[in-house]
C-alpha cells in the first residue's frame, strides 16, 4: 500500500510556467526534472565545458596542498550552510541518497529558496553537479533510444527496469521524450516502472511526480504508466529474477542505472545482476548505464567527495561482460564518458 502524501511544509513560490512538482516525504516541494523544458534545457559548449573541467581538476589539486584541518573546519563552516553539502558529507565512506543525487542535478537556476541558499546554488553550479546533470539527460535518450524500434514493431506493455533508481527521473523522462516523439506509441499500452532500490523515500517521491506528470495539460498525461518501488538489495538477485519472470512474453523490456550499480557494488554484485538480467530479459533487452572510468581525476574527486564510489579499468569492465555475456553497444563521449549501453551478444 502505497503511504499517504505528506503534508506540505515548503511550497515552491516561484513556480515556472510548464513545469510540475511534486512534495518529498519531508513536505519540501521540488521542480520535476524535465529536460524537454527550456528550465532543464542547460548545455555548454565544447570549449566552455572544457574550461569547466579544466578548472576543476586545479581546484582538487589546490585543496590536496590545504592542511587538514583548514579543510575540516571549512567543510564544518559550509555545511551548516548547505543541504547540498549535508547530503554528501552525510554519506562519506557510503552512496549518496536518491534524493541528495536528485537535489544536485535540479541546477542553481531550480533550486528552491525555501531551503537552499547561496552555497547550494554553488554546489548546484560545480563541474560534478553539472555532470551529474548531463549523465541523467544522456541516461534518458538513451533509454529512449533503445525502447523506440521495440515500440514500433511490439504493441505489449512497456517495462522499465530501474536498478537503484531512486525517483526514476531517467525512467520518466524517457516517457517524456517518447511522448514527444511518437505518443501513438504509449496511448495504447500499459506501461510500468520499477524501481529496485534498497530505500523508499526516492521512489516515493518518484510516484508523486509520476502522479503529477499525469495531470492534465502535463507531459505524461493520458498514458497507462505505474511506478512501482521494488525493496531490491543487489547482492540478493533472486529479487530482480523473480520479477522479471512475472513480466509478460509479448512485453517490451528496458533498464537503466544511473548513478548506481555500476558506481557502487563489487565485481561480484555487478557480475550477479548482469548474469539475472541475461537469463530472464528478451533478446532484444538493452541496459543503460552509468560508470565511472579508472582516471587521475576519478581518483581526486573520490578523495574529495568521500563517498564510496567505484571506478571500472576498461580492460577489467571488458572481463565482466565477456564473461556475462554483454557487449558495449554505445558510449558517450567527450569528457565524462558517462553512459554506456549494453546489449546482450548474440
């Protein structure tokens, strides 16, 4: 049984025409990503974002030279000022919650002023949080992308697997995009989501901005679609192989993990959900992803964050799916190389 809505205790007030929100278990409301909307439409071009990047990697290499101390009590001074930076201080040496990674990538330009100020909005503005940003618009074409030719040759419900999804913001806008593009392919067919997530308050807020988007006049409005939060630890797979037997014969498959598996669990854990994944999903099932990739600057900003992220040796990542049996259909480029896309070899 779904829990009842909270009760609202910071209303967004300045409201932007287009957009949708929804309230999060603490009664906080937030703008439903949207990247089909010009307030979510951000984008640099190759030079600026280079800059960026540039930039940051000599702010890492500076603050390695500060004392500890100076950068402790620092640390101490901002996050009494920040709920960006409770959330990831709060998770050092562990992930960042749904709902921390969802706050870093609404942008300094959507963040609320009923609880954020003018450290978050330059947290909100750092090169990670800008790629975070980046890596859930490129998680939600490519799901989109893959899912587009399933949609015009079967007309069975639509499944979207959402492995450590949180609010499944890449799931929804995937929807949102196919929407656009062809919603004849979405009216007729019932569609679900499910997010396998060991916490529930992500998901919950993703069922309310589910329920939002479905309004009228809203971008997912008149589809069939449901979200349902799945409690899913990845070092027990049975969970995922029970749920995908259930799926129907005829229905269309996709999955995505964005920020999660990839990121955080072992070798071990990946190779377990690739292997459930490989055995119960249809031959045309594709994954999308996110990873990080073995680097000097992956190695700094792990240092600098504290969290418990992992990061893949190509050679090593190319071992895990020569032995589960999955080939790197597509990867983005330029700096972050962020998403991948796996099928599974023939």
């Amino acid at each position: 049984m779904e829990s009842a809505d909270p009760a609202p205790r910071i209303l967004e007030r300045n409201k932007q025409q287009g957009l949708h929100y929804a309230l999060t278990d603490d009664g906080v409301e937030l703008p439903i990503i949207d990247i089909t909307h010009p307030a979510f439409a951000w984008d640099l071009d190759p030079q600026e974002w280079k800059a960026r990047f540039e930039s940051y990697v000599r702010m890492l290499k500076r603050r390695e030279r500060i004392p500890g101390f100076v950068n402790r009590f620092l640390l101490r001074y901002y996050r009494r000022h920040s709920l960006l930076l409770r959330g990831i201080t709060n998770a050092r040496g562990a992930f960042l919650s749904g709902m921390d990674t969802y706050l870093l990538k609404l942008g300094p330009e959507n963040l609320g002023r009923g609880y954020s100020g003018r450290i978050d909005r330059k947290v909100a503005h750092s090169f990670p949080a800008q790629a975070a940003r980046l890596r859930l618009r490129e998680a939600a074409r490519s799901i989109a992308q893959s899912v587009a030719p399933l949609l015009r040759a079967r007309s069975g419900p639509l499944h979207l697997l959402n492995i450590a999804g949180g609010p499944a913001a890449d799931s929804l806008n995937a929807l949102m995009l196919l929407q656009k593009q062809n919603a004849a392919w979405l009216i007729p067919r019932s569609i679900h989501v499910h997010v396998l997530d060991l916490h529930p308050e992500a998901p919950r807020f993703g069922q309310r901005a589910l329920a939002s988007l479905q309004e009228p006049g809203a971008p997912l409005h008149g589809l069939r679609v449901r979200m349902e939060h799945v409690p899913y630890d990845w070092a027990n797979p049975s969970t995922l192989r029970s749920l995908l037997q259930e799926i129907e014969p005829d229905a269309v498959v996709a999955g995505s993990s964005e920020g999660g598996l990839f990121h955080y669990a072992s070798d071990e854990e990946v190779i377990a959900n690739l292997e459930a994944l490989r055995d119960e999903t249809p031959p045309d099932f594709v994954l999308t992803g996110s990873i990080g990739w073995e680097n000097p600057l992956t190695r700094h900003s792990r240092n600098f964050t504290g969290l418990a992220t992992r990061t893949f040796a190509v050679e090593a990542f190319d071992r895990i799916l020569r032995q589960t049996g999955w080939s790197l259909d597509r990867e983005t480029s330029g700096l972050t190389r962020q998403i991948i896309r796996l099928r599974k070899v023939a």
